[in-house]
C-alpha cells in the first residue's frame, strides 16, 4: 500500500454517497469524523462552521506480481494542512499520521505486505517502527494505543558475515510487513 497527500482547493461540494445526499469537503478528524461528509437530509447545517480540507490522504494498494500495475485506491482522507504543518518536525504529527494509517491498515486483514511512502517529517515513525529501529521514537509506549501498529512484532536479521543493516523484520501476526522509503505520489503510482 503506499499513501501521500494531495492538495485541494478549500470548497464544500455536493455528492451522493450511499444513496444519501450531503456536502464533502469538510475536514475529517478523529474526534470529528462527520466533517468529511455532512448530509443534506439531517436538516439545519452549518457549513459557515466546517472546517475546510486543504489536502487529501490517499491510500493506494496493488498486486506487485501482477504482469501491469492496476492500483486501487482504497482510502482517501480530507485533511486541513494544519495536520501536515504540525506533523513535519512535531511529535504529534507523527503519533497523528500513525493513527490513521494504522486505522486504514487494521480493516486489511493482513493483505497488505508493506507500505511504500516519502520521506515527508510525518512518516518518520512509521519508517523507524517497520524498520525495527524503536530507539528512534520519543515514547514506544503510544504504540501500544494505536490500532495495527500495537500487535507489530519484531525479529532480528539473519545472521551473515556482511557489514549489518540497523533494522529488524517488522511481523504483523505471521506475515513480515516492509516499508519503503521512496518516491511516493498518486501520480507515480497511478500510471
């Protein structure tokens, strides 16, 4: 699965999801999920008071084996830019972009074997913990209050005579789960 954002102009659109009529365009939060879709049949709205997405989340997954790639997305998330200015150098941007990734991995059942993502400030964590380099995290102990990333697991490299990469294999249950650092956007992986 790989996963980046993309900006947005700041609007409130019409749309018809689930045979329900609403307004997207809103923020999604964790503590205020309803923001991304307001629908048009729960009567007085104010939409003078919903806080407007500046970028979207994109989650992208595809079969590496297959003779052409087809990705898929899976997810996608309104975010305001805040969440991105606050993740860059903050831990709570990290421990926040942890948050929702894990929420988006956990409905996988165990499908997904790894996530490919850029070097932006926010995926630093998730970098460190699937590279097996928990050291690198302020406080290991909020891992324990994330969905996905609290069942993680970790083993040592095989043992060999080459000089030793500082990272461990990442299991999630039984499978191993790898994470790339790369080039990561919906247009790179979209053609």
């Amino acid at each position: 699965m790989a996963f980046d954002a993309a900006y947005l102009s700041k609007t409130l659109c019409q749309m018809t999801l689930n045979q329900t009529r609403g307004l997207v365009g809103g923020c999604w939060a964790h503590d205020s999920p309803g923001n991304a879709f307001l629908s048009l049949e729960d009567g007085d709205l104010d939409v003078g008071g919903v806080p407007k997405a500046e970028m979207i989340h994109h989650f992208l997954v595809w079969d590496p084996c297959a003779k052409r790639k087809a990705p898929l997305a899976v997810c996608s998330v309104p975010l305001s830019k805040g969440f991105a200015d606050k993740a860059v150098e903050t831990s709570r941007g990290n421990y926040e972009m942890l948050r929702l990734v894990g929420q988006v991995l956990v409905q996988n059942d165990d499908c997904i074997a790894g996530l490919c993502f850029d070097a932006h400030g926010s995926h630093a964590w998730i970098r460190n913990i699937l590279h097996g380099q928990l050291h690198a995290i302020p406080d290991v102990s909020v891992l324990q209050s994330l969905p996905w990333f609290k069942d993680l697991t970790f083993l040592e490299m095989p043992k060999h005579n080459l000089p030793r990469l500082p990272v461990k294999i990442a299991m999630h249950g039984d499978s191993p789960v790898w994470g790339l650092c790369g080039p990561c956007d919906s247009d790179y992986f979209g053609s």
